[in-house]
C-alpha cells in the first residue's frame, strides 16, 4: 500500500489512515500507538477517515521541525503496536552541505532507477547536516516527479548506506540514531583480509601465501618456496604499486609498470634485492604473495570480478561477474592499468568452449566461493552491503581469491563489459537492502 502524507493543523498528535488500510492492516477503531517515522518514535492517537483512499493524515505537532513531502508515496507497516511509516533511506555522502550543488548530486540519481518500487524517503547528507538532538538530518530528498533533489530538514534515515569513509565521532553518532543500521563503513587492507579467511577453512584453501613486506626473512623464504611472487600496498587499489619479485638462479628481477610501461630492475643477488627493496619502497605499507600462475589469454592476464551485493531479504547474492584481462605482459588485470573486460560468463563459455556444463560448474564455484568470503566477514562484525570480489582461476583451474574491493566498489566494471542490465541491478541493490533494513522489506 502506498499514500501521499497530508499534515493538518492540529496539536492532537493524531494520524489518520484511510478506512481500507485500516482493513488491511487489521487496525480496530481509535487507539494508541506508537508512530515510528525513521529515527523519529512518539506516541499518537490513531484513527480513520473515508476521504481518499491514498492519503494519510498527520496532525503538524507530529511533524514539528522536519518536512514529510507531499510529492512523496509512503508505505505503512505494523509491528506490534508500532505504525512504521516510510522507508526513510539515507546516502551519507562526502563534502558540507554548502558545497552540495545540483550538478555534484545528480548523480546519485543512478542509485534510484528502480525508485518506484522503493518509494519514502531518500535522502542525501552530509555530517554537518545532522541533528542528533532532534533526530533530523538537513540533506537534499529525492522528488520522483521532477527527478532530481530538493532540500530541507528530514526525520532522520533508519537505515543508511554510506558513500564515504567515517570517523569515529560519526560512527558514534549513527549508533546512537540507528544502532548498526548503517552498512559498507569498514575499510580493511589486504593483510586484514587475509588473516581473517586464513582462520576460514573453506577459504584458506583459495588463498595465496602471503607475509608482511618488513619482514625480511619471511620474504626471503617465500621466495625460495615459490620463486615469483607479488608486492603489494596493503591498501592499494586499482593495481596500483604492485611489483613483481621473481628469482632466477642467484639474481633476482624486480617488475613493475611506469606510465603505462612495463620496467624490469636486475639485482644481482638476495642482498642486492634486499637492500633495493628496503630503500626505494615502504615495506612497512606492503605484503608479499606468492604469484599465482593464473590463466592467460593471449598473453593477457585474467581474473574475474564478482559483484556479490545483499537483496531486498537481506540475502547475499551474486547478481553477476565481469572478466578482467590485463594489459598484454602487464602483471595486473586492472582495467584502470590498460585492461579490458567482459561479461563473466562469457568468458567462462570460451574457457570451457566444448562443455558449457562445465562452464556453468565453474560459475557455480565462484559464486559459491565469492558468497563464502562475504559470510566470513559478516562473522568478523563487519556491516556491508555490497562487495567486489576480485576470484583468479591458475593453470589447473583452481580458484583464488585475489582481492576484497570493500571501500567503493567500483560498479561502472559491469559498463566496461557492456552489461547495462548488471550495472543497474547492483547499483539499485544498496537501496533494496536499505529498505529492508528499515522494516519495509521488498516487492
């Protein structure tokens, strides 16, 4: 059920629904409740009306201080004796609200292309827009009809997806408004990453022999085990700062890529190595991984980007996987370092070009695998809502997990796989999940 919100000047502190909602929520006659409208909690009186169907009438003492737009449908949900009103859905974005111009915020329109099966409340913010006290929030709120934003002062979102990385006074701030009603605050590195699904034994299986950089020894043994291996910032992204280590005989070669080129260093030997290594990097920032012999195709090499995201049930899904291939002899797939991309089970299709059974095993796998991590992390206290999962495939079609992308997963990778349909799946998907984890659920 959906209705407009009409407010009516008086100090009651009365909402009125339409007779047929009162029917269909099962609500008897005038009665106390408690009306809960984001953040927002009061007690009101509860009656009927039999004017239109589609509106709900709020006396104005309900809704002192903030607006509730009349452009706007709602829906309404009961929990006991608790009437939820909404969704009210929050996008915590980067800057001060006096920077926020149209142009800057239009386009967090792309997160709502499936508004209409959203409805309430979205609302744009920054932290100098927030009211603890008051429980609002002053921030720019989506109008479907003229689809763009327009500002004012808002009950504060019950659930809130975050665009940007947060303090700790933030954080504190949002538990006390909304306890972990709020997702994809947590940022962690690789290091984290790996000691965390080291202890999974599901996943450690999956997972490349890794040390911290600074520690020398572990590196000089690493290379000696696998004689190639990866150095890698621990909060890199975009495969950027990533050299590759490989001994051969006494000398070992040092790779990377410089403005688009590939550049090898010789060094004669482990202390010539070692003695480079210390001096021209920050070791102190980096991990050392064992090299994967990952499949190639045309001497490019491939791994795959699985796009995992939780549903309007608050489900983990794997809604699709775009291929990365990497730049001919360049050492990471990154389409950012001069990569390509296509879908993934495209690539999966030519892999396994005479078995498409097989093909779809190996789907199958990944997702598995991909949905595995996620839970893993969920263990670990972290709150997300939408993840990159970066999965390699070696020379024996084992499977490898290469990379979390936790802070910003990038979505426009479906675009540069021309997956339009997969771009706007995963871009919607955050909005579905904060409406559920408002109470409303999802059609």
């Amino acid at each position: 059920m959906k209705f407009f919100i009409q407010a009516i000047p008086t100090p009651n502190s009365t909402i009125s629904l339409p007779l047929i909602a009162m029917e269909k929520l099962s609500l008897k006659g005038k009665q106390n409740i408690t009306l809960s409208i984001g953040a927002i909690q009061q007690n009101a009186a509860l009656s009927y009306h039999e004017d239109q169907d589609n509106c709900i009438y709020i006396s104005t003492d309900l809704i002192n201080g903030m607006t509730l737009p009349e452009f706007i449908e709602y829906e309404i949900i009961i929990y006991d004796d608790i009437l939820l009103v909404g969704p009210v859905i929050g996008m915590f974005i980067r800057g001060k609200l006096g920077e926020m111009d149209h142009q800057r915020i239009k386009i967090y329109k792309n997160y709502l292309i499936d508004y209409k099966h959203i409805n309430g409340l979205v609302v744009l913010f920054t932290s100098d827009g927030i009211d603890v006290k008051n429980k609002v929030v002053k921030g720019f709120v989506f109008n479907p009809k003229e689809n763009g934003w327009e500002m004012g002062v808002f009950p504060f979102p019950s659930a809130v997806f975050l665009r940007r990385t947060i303090k700790e006074s933030i954080r504190k701030k949002l538990d006390k408004l909304i306890q972990n009603h709020y997702f994809n605050s947590h940022v962690f590195n690789k290091w984290e990453m790996w000691e965390w699904f080291s202890e999974d034994e599901q996943i450690r299986k999956h997972l490349p022999e890794t040390v911290m950089a600074e520690n020398m020894e572990d590196v000089k043994q690493l290379m000696s085990v696998y004689q190639k291996t990866f150095i890698k910032p621990r909060a890199g992204m975009q495969g950027t700062g990533i050299y590759q280590l490989s001994k051969e005989g006494q000398e070992y070669k040092l790779s990377y890529r410089v403005k688009g080129k590939n550049i090898t260093t010789i060094l004669e030997n482990w202390e010539a190595a070692q003695k480079y290594l210390q001096s021209d990097l920050n070791l102190e920032k980096c991990i050392v991984q064992q090299k994967i012999p990952l499949l190639r195709d045309h001497n490019r090499v491939m791994d795959i980007r699985v796009l995992a995201a939780k549903n309007q049930h608050g489900v983990w899904t794997v809604p699709g996987m775009v291929t990365k291939f990497g730049e001919v002899d360049s050492i990471v797939s990154n389409i950012s370092s001069g990569g390509s991309a296509e879908k993934g089970w495209e690539s999966l299709l030519e892999l396994y070009r005479d078995n498409p059974k097989q093909a779809f095993k190996k789907y199958k796998e990944i997702e598995k695998l991909a949905l595995t991590c996620c839970e893993a992390l969920e263990r670990k206290g972290l709150h997300l809502g939408y993840i990159g999962i970066d999965i390699g495939i070696d020379e024996d079609h084992h499977l490898w997990v290469i990379e979390i992308n936790n802070r910003s997963p990038d979505m426009t990778i479906a675009l540069d796989a021309d997956d339009f349909q997969l771009y706007y799946q995963v871009k919607s998907a955050p909005i579905y999940y904060a409406k559920w984890l408002s109470g409303f659920g999802g059609e």
